[in-house]
C-alpha cells in the first residue's frame, strides 16, 4: 500500500518546513482582508506560522506577514495569532 503524502508549508517565523497540520494559517482575502483561518480552506493568499510564541515574535519583529502579502498587517491579525497559540 502506497502512503500518503503529507502537505508541507514553511513557517514564516523560523523558516522550517513542517507538516500543513501542525501550522496556523493567515490569509489575505482577495477584498484585500487579512484574517485567521482555523479551517485552512478560506481562498486567497496565506502564510503559515508554528503554533508557538518564539515564532510568532521572530516573524512579527522582521514584518514576515506583510512581506508575505505585500500589505500592512493589522495588529488585531497579531491578537488573534496570540490568543489561537496560547490555546493550542
């Protein structure tokens, strides 16, 4: 039986490849709104981050996300990272 293969992503924190299941995923919608998608399937562009601290620090102090999609991120987008790490 052949095995199935695991989708990878990079984190925009610390920059290793990890399993799609194991990140959080940021999405711009194509209105130009910038949310958290629990559910991994909103359309537009995304960025993963790790579910922890260090990562989310490292990518909000180099401005990742918004390098990412060539757009401001809104500090809310960061609230809500924080809140969806700490309970994860």
């Amino acid at each position: 039986m052949q095995q199935k293969k695991i989708p990878m992503r990079k984190c925009t924190g610390c920059n290793e490849m990890k399993p799609k299941k194991e990140l959080v995923r940021i999405v711009r919608s194509p209105e130009g709104e910038i949310s958290v998608d629990l559910t991994g399937k909103k359309s537009g562009r995304g960025a993963y981050i790790c579910r922890s601290g260090q990562c989310l620090a490292a990518a909000k102090k180099a401005n990742r996300l918004s390098k990412a999609f060539e757009c401001p991120v809104p500090p809310e987008v960061y609230d809500r990272l924080a809140e969806e790490i700490a309970d994860g």
